[in-house]
C-alpha cells in the first residue's frame, strides 16, 4: 500500500442505520510483536464518512486519503450504527514498504514537515452557479474564524465536486500558510487532487479537524427555518440535553445531528416541522466534556434543501455528578487569575487538574496556541505546574 487515495469496500449483511464509518491506523512506531491494542493506534481516525443515520447500500464504497507510513501497519474500520447501541469492526493488514531494513546505499525516505492530517476532508456534494462552499476549520475551543474560506461557485462546471474541492483547496493553500491541503506523494509534496482532499499541519499545530457547509441559491423555495436560544445541560453520568428554538414557513423536515470533536455522532432527530414555532430537545448519549457541534439540515416536502449550518458548544461536566470533581474554570479561561489550588476542566480530555503551590504555580499561567508545553494534561511540560485530579 502506498499513502494517498485508496477506497474501502463494506459489505453490509444487515441494513442498519449508520452514524458513520471511521478508520484508524497504527502509529509509525507501533510494537509488532506486541498484543495489538487501542494505544498503539492513533487516536484520531484518518477518515470519517458520515452514514446521515440512513441504511446503506449492501456494498459501500468509500474513498479515503491513507496517510504516510512505512513498512507493516494495520488499518482498523468502524462501522458505527445509529438503530441499536452497537458497532462493527474490521481489522486489515497492510505493508508500505521500506519498513526499516535499509541497507546503507538506498536512499532514505522523505520526511514530510506536514506530520498531522486533521479530521474531516474538503469533499461534498455537487453545486450550482452562484452558491456558495465554505470551509470551517477547528481546535480544542470552536472554530477558528480566522481561517474560515468561503468560494463561490461561477458556473456549472465549478460546481462539480471534483472541480470545486480542487479550486477551494487551491485558495486555502494561497490564504493560509498554517495548513496544506491536497494529497501526499512519496516525496513528501502535498498538492490539491481533483476530489477528495485531506488537510494537513505541522506538529505543534492546535487545529483538530475541517468541516465543509454550503450557502445553496433556491430560486423556488418559499419554506424558511430560522434556529434561534441553543442551550445545552452539563453532562451527567455521560448523558446531556441539547434545547434550541425553530421557526419555520411552510412545511420543512428538519434534521439535526450532534457530533463531538472527532465526528462521532452523540445525538440525533429528524422531525417534520409545518408552520412551527416550538422547541425541539435532543438526548445526547455517551459524551464527555469538550467541543461538539450541532449540524442541522432543512428540506421541503420536494426533498430540496434549502438552509444548514453548524452551531458550536462546549459540553461540561456537572461537578455533582462525580465525574470530574467540581472546578473552577474550564481552561484557558481566565488563566491570568490562575494560583496554587486553582483547579480547571481540561475539554481536551474530561479531566481536572490542580495548579501545584509555588515556585511552580508561575508555570500555571503561561500558556499560548503556539507554546502550550504546560498545558495541563497535553503540554509536553504539564505535570511540572498541574496535579492530576480525576
């Protein structure tokens, strides 16, 4: 196997409704030898493909950007379904070649600086003239709107999927000189493909993923939705509550799913809406503390879409409930009024931590995007300011 484009073939015995699929490869330097387990993958899957809680075809075909490796490794598939509380799983072997016996006249391989690739691609569905693409990139704490890119389609030919992915991900290498999109060769060179594109960073960056959303022109859509008041509860006990307010003209089917950081999908509802102005609550299952997001889709009785957006929210524990233990900021918030015994929620994690008494509760406040080494729990020098606390 080579990095780069591949696709994956799922043969389905049952049609369950699916939440997503998601593969994970192991880490370049996983032990072999060793009983395979879930830390010598890597944590964040290098593909999602999202199952938009419909039943799939008994044989799925999907494409997704393999990333670089050498020699043996394992690719580990989840099929996530969204109609019991089970998964499936696959499990497949694969060799890339130059896995470490290199004799001293072959010429090593090329180290790439773009080391991380983020969750999501930049890849969708075929447009029309005059809508509009828009790219929203993410870290820990929401979206980073600074690096928000936005093309507008100029005619038919733009608007198919190979063609525009390719032109967006031309822009965001031109706008941003944080991130390279395209697909790598054996070179280590990452340039933009005519369909799907993944997103890299270098090591050290704090972005975690891409999402793609649509602005569509609708000539003759009269139906309109305006979602307005998202509130959510704290987490207890790894459930929570999600309320937001919808006003809709017409006869709109809404349908609203919430993901977490990496794409898992946590809640979900779909919910025929004529001429409503009322609340809609949606149960969320399994979350811990961090980033989600709430992604909503609209319709008329003629299946045409005609609004979406993403909406952000940080879940928190409840303190009461016992699981992180009660806290008194999540961080980074107000770290210029972190001391020794100041204690912070971690949404990277779930996790508390205690700032250490002095001489090392200095350490507690310094803290930037680019210099995060005692961040606590992920700065490489974070237990020299932090005390775990559960």
């Amino acid at each position: 196997m080579t990095a780069g484009p591949h696709q994956f073939v799922w043969y389905h015995t049952a049609p369950h409704k699916t939440t997503n699929w998601r593969y994970y490869i192991t880490k370049q330097n996983w032990n072999p030898n060793k009983p395979l387990t879930r830390d010598q993958f890597e944590l964040t899957p290098f593909c999602t493909v999202n199952g938009n809680g419909q039943a799939p075809a008994q044989r799925q075909t999907m494409n997704c950007n393999v990333p670089e490796r050498t020699g043996y490794q394992v690719i580990y598939g989840v099929w996530e379904i969204a109609d019991t509380s089970n998964s499936f799983y696959q499990a497949i072997d694969v060799d890339f070649g130059n896995g470490g016996n290199v004799t001293p006249d072959e010429t090593p391989a090329v180290v790439s600086e773009w080391t991380k690739t983020l969750n999501g691609q930049i890849a969708g569905n075929n447009l029309n003239a005059g809508d509009k693409v828009i790219a929203r990139f993410f870290d820990a704490n929401g979206e980073v709107a600074s690096m928000r890119t936005e093309l507008t389609i100029a005619s038919a030919e733009q608007g198919d999927a190979n063609q525009w992915s390719y032109d967006l991900a031309q822009q965001i290498n031109n706008a941003h000189g944080d991130v390279r999109v395209g697909v790598k060769d054996e070179s280590g060179e990452i340039n933009p493909v005519h369909g799907a594109n993944s997103v890299f960073v270098k090591d050290g960056s704090q972005l975690k993923s891409v999402a793609i959303s649509y602005e569509e022109q609708q000539a003759d859509v009269s139906e309109t939705i305006a979602v307005s008041n998202l509130q959510y509860s704290k987490i207890e006990n790894g459930n929570a509550t999600v309320t937001f307010h919808v006003n809709t003209h017409g006869d709109v089917n809404l349908e609203a799913h919430v993901m977490n950081h990496m794409g898992a999908e946590k809640g979900y509802v779909k919910q025929d809406m004529n001429n409503a102005n009322q609340d809609v609550t949606m149960n969320l299952t399994d979350v811990t503390a961090g980033h989600h997001m709430l992604k909503y889709y609209a319709t008329n009785k003629d299946g045409t879409m005609f609004a979406q957006d993403v909406l952000n929210l940080m879940l928190e524990e409840d303190s009461a409930s016992g699981n992180t233990g009660s806290y008194d900021f999540t961080f980074p918030q107000n770290i210029g009024s972190y001391k020794a015994g100041t204690v912070v929620l971690q949404p990277k994690n779930g996790k508390t931590y205690q700032c250490k008494p002095f001489p090392y509760s200095g350490y507690c406040v310094q803290y930037s995007p680019t210099a995060n080494q005692y961040e606590p729990g992920v700065g490489a020098h974070w237990k020299e300011a932090w005390i775990l606390k559960n």
